[in-house]
C-alpha cells in the first residue's frame, strides 16, 4: 500500500512529509495535477491506499475558477472520511478537508505570509498527533484564505488573526493551515514561485523569510518531524484495516439488495453450527446482518447475539435494516482480529466472506479461538463457491487462496481448532470447526 499525495504546483510538494512517509515504510505516490495528473476518481480512487495527503496551491477551495479539480478532490477526501483513511491537509489541502468535512472555506482578512506563532489549544494535548508538543510553534504561514470547521472537528492550533491554524475532522484526518512541512528547500521554492506573496511579509520579504529560515527551522524540526512520523506510523499501522474499509465502505449501500436472494444459504449455514438456546454467538464481519436473524433464532431469548464489523458504514446498513434491534442483536464496531470480547466468551463464530479480506488471516483465527469457549463452533461461509467466484472475477483458482483446503485446514488446526467440514460447492463453500478443549 502507498500514500497517495496530491500535489497542485511544483514547489509546493511533501518534503518532511515525504522522509516521514518513507522512513516508515510507506511508498509515496505524487499526484501531480499541475503536470497532467489525473486524480483519482471514485471510492476506488483508494484502492490500495494507506493515507491520503493534499498540499498547498495558490487554489481556493471554495471556488473552481482555475481549479478543475476541485470537485474530484473534495469526492476523494469525503470518500477517505468516510472509509476512516487516514487524511493529512495542508494549507489548500486543509481548506479543501475542512470544506469535505462539512465546513466552509472564504477569503481570510489578507495575507498571512512569513514566520510566526501558533499556539496549541487545550485539546491538543489528547490528539495523537499533536500531544506532548510544546504550547507554541514558530511556523511558515503562506496563505490569505481560511476556513471554518463542521460540528464535532476539534481546532489543535490556533493564533488571533486566524483561529483554525490546525484541527483534526474525525478520528483520523488531520488538516494544518500552516506549512509545517517546509525545510529550506520548500522556504526557497515557496520565496522563487510566489515573490509578489512573499514581498508582503514583515521583517524583510522574502529575503527576510530566507535568512531566518534556519534559526526558525532548527526550533521547528524536532517537533515537526515528531508530528509527522506519527501520522506515517498511524498510515503504517492502520494499512490492513484502511484497505478492509476502503473495500467495503462504497459497498455498503447496496449490499444488501446484491446479495438478499442468497439468506436461504445463510439460514442454511448458521444452523449448521449446532447453537443451542442460552448460547453466545457472534457474526465476525457481519455486513448488514444477514446471519444474525438465524443466529438469534439458534440461540432463542435467552442467548446473546453479536454482530461485529470494522466497517461503520457496513454497521449503518445493519441498523437500517433494523438488525440492530436490542431484541435481536448488538452492534458492535471492532477489528476482526482484536475482537472486544473476554477468552472464552462465544459459544459459536459465525463468518461469511471475511477471511480472504483480511491482511493477517492467521492473526485472525487465533484471535476467534481465544474468544471462543472450549467445544465453541466455528463457520466459515460465502454463499457461492471458490470456482463459481474466481470465474465471476476473471481469473483462475489460485493454489495461493487462504481458503483452499490444504492452506485452510493446517491453518484452523494450528490455531486450536480442529475441522469438521470442508466443502466446496457450486453454490457455497462452508468450512465448519470445533475450539479444541
């Protein structure tokens, strides 16, 4: 997985970003829309993306004269905010954020161009990002645009004459006014492509903003290499789970309506795991719920039903569906392979299409054994076959597949459960396990 970079003009590119993004392990992918660059377009636009970071431009995010790209970008932030990509804005990046978010974006009251203070507020000392830096920062403004923030956004910087100097949208998108990202050589690039901007500042213009480039940079690195080795450890450490979103999130609306015809096999599937009433059950990557009307009915009133799925958009179609009823089951948003439950506290797991999806597939069986009680029932389910899908997607059967049976069955076994049932079928492939005692 890479991170995706969207940059405007040539001088305005990653720079600290970047040797952050690199260091962690991330391959960086320039989007460089001054050059012909298409961004992408569509929820698929971040397919196989870790993070997505937009840069500074001379642009207004609120209007698209001279911005032909302004609408696809804004689709492409609202499509990362929704599937929990982590996000980085900079400048016109964190205007175009703030905008995608909810907020709005307008002429500020003149150029904010030059070294200067932001102060970090109260909120900042929680953030993931921003905690333990000190409560002011000597910064490169270069802007004359600003910005306000949707409900529930939490500003982390600010100064009097323009408040919204950083914020975080979310739990995971971050959009900084300031270019925190300059080293010298972004001091001099921004001083050469935009000398009218910089002939504005006090202190002596541009060759003021150069000659006190480093004293200000040599104060500003430690912290500002902090920041963003953060955000490159969360992009890094959140790589599986934002691809599982990115995949399933623009999905999540027609779900249920694609695949309604297949609850008989469902039905069928979740009443081979032997439930009995009073037990503890959970649909691990539920999606809308389809196997929890079944699993409810396996373990009758006095059982529990839980239905678990990383992605909250995949939750939202559940409770549309109204299979989020107290009555019937509990939601919950959680990763498959760290699941919110004590050892040995299901009776039955319950998982249809999930395994191929995942980054660390063993991971993720122990994971299901631990919660699992000794004799606890497992199901692995889709409602069609491997053949009937590798031929629906174009390509052959890969002796690769996590789930064939000589990758499956040693897979299961060294995690503590012991198969029962593998088939293979035209119309479904089922896989059934016992929790070792």
């Amino acid at each position: 997985m890479a991170v995706l970079v969207v940059q405007h003009v040539p001088g305005e590119g990653p720079y600290a970003v970047a040797v952050a993004l690199e260091a962690a392990g991330l391959a960086v992918r320039r989007c460089r829309v001054w050059a012909g660059d298409v961004v992408p377009d569509g929820p698929e636009g971040l397919d196989g993306v870790a993070a997505l970071v937009v840069m500074g431009g001379p642009m207004s995010a609120y209007s698209d004269a001279g911005f032909p790209t302004r609408t696809v970008e804004l689709a492409l932030l609202r499509h990362a905010l929704a599937a929990e990509v982590p996000v980085l804005g900079i400048c016109l990046g964190a205007r175009l954020l703030a905008v995608a978010a909810g907020g709005d974006a307008y002429a500020g009251t003149g150029k904010q161009v030059g070294w200067g203070r932001v102060g970090l507020t109260a909120e900042a000392a929680g953030d993931p990002l921003f905690a333990g830096l000190p409560a002011s920062l000597g910064v490169l403004h270069w802007h004359d645009d600003t910005m306000s923030l949707p409900a529930g956004a939490v500003v982390l910087a600010s100064c009097e004459r323009y408040p919204v100097q950083a914020f975080r949208a979310g739990s995971s998108a971050w959009g900084l006014q300031f270019h925190l990202e300059a080293d010298e050589e972004a001091v001099g690039a921004f001083v050469e492509a935009f000398p009218y901007d910089a002939a504005s500042a006090p202190g002596g213009g541009g060759p003021g903003i150069r000659e006190a480039a480093p004293a200000r940079l040599a104060e500003l690195a430690p912290y500002r290499d902090q920041l963003f080795g953060r955000f490159a450890e969360l992009a890094a450490a959140r790589a599986g789970r934002t691809a599982v979103r990115t995949f399933f999130t623009p999905r999540a609306g027609e779900w249920e309506a694609r695949f309604a015809r297949d609850q008989p096999r469902y039905a069928a599937a979740v009443a081979r795991l032997g439930l009995r009433p009073g037990q503890v059950a959970a649909d691990v990557g539920c999606g809308s719920g389809r196997a929890l009307p079944a699993l409810r009915e396996a373990v009758g009133a006095r059982g529990a039903v839980f239905g678990v799925d990383l992605t909250a958009a995949m939750l939202r179609s559940a409770a549309r569906e109204r299979r989020g009823d107290s009555a019937l089951a509990s939601l919950l948003l959680a990763d498959a392979c760290q699941l919110p439950f004590a050892d040995g506290a299901l009776d039955g797991v319950f998982t249809a299409g999930l395994l191929n999806h995942l980054p660390d597939p063993k991971r993720a069986v122990r994971e299901w054994a631990r919660v699992g009680s000794p004799g606890a029932a497992l199901a692995l389910f889709h409602p069609s076959g491997r053949t009937e899908r590798a031929a629906r997607h174009g390509r052959p059967l890969s002796p690769d597949d996590v789930l064939a049976a000589d990758n499956l069955r040693p897979l299961l076994e060294a995690s503590g459960w012991r198969v029962t049932c593998y088939e293979d079928a035209e119309t479904y492939f089922l896989t059934l396990a016992v929790r070792e005692r």
